[in-house]
C-alpha cells in the first residue's frame, strides 16, 4: 500500500466545468491518459477507498499485489481538463514461466462512471503491457460483459492458482494467441526475468 506524502490532489468528485452531463461516452477527446506521478498517489488512494471500500485489502487481486510490486511504468492516470477522475495499475506475474501483467485495481471517480474512462484505460495499459518484451499476457479478474468486448477472455476454469479465493467465471486474459487462454494455468509467481 502506498504511504507517500504529496501535493494536495483534486477532490474525488470534483465537477469539471462544461462536462457534458448524463451516462454517455465523452468524446475521446476529452479524455487524456498518462502515467501516474508521485503527486497523484495521495489521489489513487483516496479513489480507491472511495470505489472499493475497506474491504479492498481483503480481496485476492490485492494479496497478489503485497507478493509482488506495481509496475511505476504501467500506472496510469485518466484526466479530463487536467483533473484526475480513473486510475489503473498492473503487477508483473508469471504463469509457467509465461511472462504477464495482472491488470488492476482499475478505478474511476463515480461521479464519471459510465462515460468510457474506464475503457480507455483498459485498453491503453493493456496496449503498453501487451508491447514490453517477452510479455505473453495480461490477467485480471473481472466481469465478462465488461471486459470481453476489450479483448479478455475466460480462462480454462481451476487452472490459474491465485493466493486465495477467486471466482473462476471472473478470471479472463488477454493474450497474444487464442490458445494461451486455455493454455495457462498454475500458481501467480514472479515476473522471470532473464
């Protein structure tokens, strides 16, 4: 968990001046992606309290997160007219000696729920986890109807081992080979690095 002091972040729920009001997509546009400074952790922190609740540390995504550390790289911060309103992160994981990323915790701020932020970042950090060297894979646990149409599918049903409970239905990858999706399987190890 991170404990660092920073510059004062912007309220949650900030409202961003001429935002366009209602559930809808924002304009791409209107959304700009970029990797997570030091100043923006106190933020990250206050969002994810505010998304997941205290219960968030008891989660199995989060255990695999003390084992193994956050990719500073691949720690992105959605904004719209420079306020902060999604974040994303992804730990370095192997499977078998397969090299991959395990996407989350994904998060926007509620008050931009259902306009596209959290899409966005999916498919950015997907895209720059997919394009590192050796890098087979991208893991996370999550729901279908959301993340399919992003390019994840289920996993072969008991065969990844995560260090507590998980929902198999909620296990899904995205990968460089239709195979590897039936094909991976066994206990979340560290990154193997060379």
């Amino acid at each position: 968990m991170m404990s660092h002091k920073s510059n004062p972040a912007p309220a949650l729920a900030a409202v961003v001046e001429d935002c366009p009001p209602g559930n809808f997509p924002l304009p791409n546009d209107e959304v700009r992606i970029r990797p997570q400074s030091n100043t923006d952790l106190d933020w990250v922190e206050k969002l994810q309290a505010e998304v997941f609740g205290p219960g968030r540390f008891a989660r199995t995504a989060f255990r695999v997160r003390e084992r193994f550390a956050v990719d500073p790289s691949l720690s992105l911060v959605a904004e719209i007219r420079g306020r902060p309103v999604g974040s994303v992160w992804m730990t370095p994981i192997s499977l078998s000696g397969d090299n991959g990323y395990l996407l989350g915790p994904l998060a926007t701020d509620p008050a931009f729920r259902n306009k596209g932020i959290g899409r966005a970042l999916v498919r950015e950090v997907t895209k720059k986890g997919m394009a590192r060297n050796g890098v087979r894979f991208v893991l996370l646990v999550g729901d279908a109807p959301y993340y399919g149409p992003l390019g994840y599918e289920l996993v072969t049903p008991g065969a990844i081992i995560f260090p507590g409970p998980v929902d198999a239905a909620r296990i899904l990858v995205h990968s460089k080979g239709k195979a590897m999706a039936r094909e991976l399987k066994g206990p979340i190890a560290a990154f193997v690095t060379e």
